[in-house]
C-alpha cells in the first residue's frame, strides 16, 4: 500500500517471486510413481515436477497418483511417472504478477504452475493456495481502507471542530464534521 497525495493507492500487481515457494521438489523421468509418493509426503507438497536432463517436462500431482495409479489398482513401485505425469509442462515466468499466474491457471485449468527465470530454470512453484492467500490479504486491507475512509451520515449534533449546532453532519476519519467545516476539507 503506498500512500501518494494524501491518496491511498493499494499496489495490486503483486511480483510471483513474493508469494512463490521456492525451490520445489524435483525428481528425474525414471523414477516411480511411490517415488513421487515419497517425495510429496517428505515434502509436505501436492507436486513434483519432472526432470530430463535437468529440463522440466511435466509435473505428478496428487490427483495424479490417485486418478491414474490407485483408482487403477496398480503397484505404484512399478508405475513410471512418464506414464502419469501431465504434460506439457505449463510453466510462468517469475517476471510476472499474480494476476497474470491466475490468468493462466483459469487458461490452462491447472492449480499449480512452475515459476521459472529467464533462463526456463524452474526456481519456484506457485499454486492456486497462494494466490488465494494474497486475494485474501487485500481483500481485507481493501475493507480496512474503505473503512478509514467511509463517511458516516449523522442528521444533527454538534461540529467535532467549530462546535456548532448542525443538521447535516458526516463522520469523517472519526470526526463529525458540519458542511461548512467538510468544504473547507473539500469533502462533500
């Protein structure tokens, strides 16, 4: 939130690198689905994403595992993620903001998107969760703000400031003020 002119402007292009979760967990292309079962749990994560020659190529998610191994009945020790892993790869740049992650989320309908530099190098992930979180956390300074700054109508009273008799005072920034004393603010 920055503060300009006695105006206040809530900064809402928020950079990905400020609420991505860096370094997430990586595993190469031979390994299994109860490898990733193991790496996820290890994690404490909903992912992992897959590597080939150091390259991110797709990515196993917990749906994964569940839709494409267990509802099947098969031996995840003998499952290979290539065989479940969702592919391409949707990736964001970290250069990008928040809105433009959930943009794509709802283009691609993926809950999860790798974040990766200039060089494609995957060095975060961030994930419908986070992003929630920071709508939250706006939405709650947003409510706060128009709070602050909300007039309140009360018909008649006393001016907080010239202390005479009005019947049209307003609160403003907890103050009630008369029209002559809110014209002087150049508040309406």
């Amino acid at each position: 939130m920055k503060k300009t002119n006695n105006a206040i402007r809530v900064e809402t292009h928020v950079p990905l690198r400020e609420v991505m979760k860096k370094d997430p967990i990586m595993i190469g292309i031979d390994a299994t689905a109860a490898k990733a079962a193991k790496a996820m749990c290890t994690g404490e994560v909903g992912s992992v994403i897959i590597l080939k020659n150091m390259k991110p190529i797709g990515i196993v998610t917990e749906e994964d595992l569940t839709c494409k191994v267990v509802a099947k009945d098969l031996k995840p020790s003998t499952v290979p993620v290539i065989d479940i892993m969702s592919t391409p790869l949707i990736t964001v740049s970290a250069e990008k903001t928040v809105v433009d992650a959930a943009k794509m989320m709802v283009k691609h309908r993926v809950r999860r998107l790798p974040v990766v530099d200039t060089n494609k190098k995957v060095i975060g992930i961030v994930t419908v969760r986070d992003l929630l979180t920071v709508s939250n956390e706006l939405n709650e300074l947003l409510t706060d703000v128009i709070e602050i700054n909300r007039e309140e109508i009360v018909e008649q009273g006393v001016c907080d400031r010239c202390s005479q008799m009005s019947d049209d005072l307003k609160r403003v920034d907890s103050v009630l003020l008369c029209p002559q004393c809110r014209e002087e603010d150049n508040i309406r």
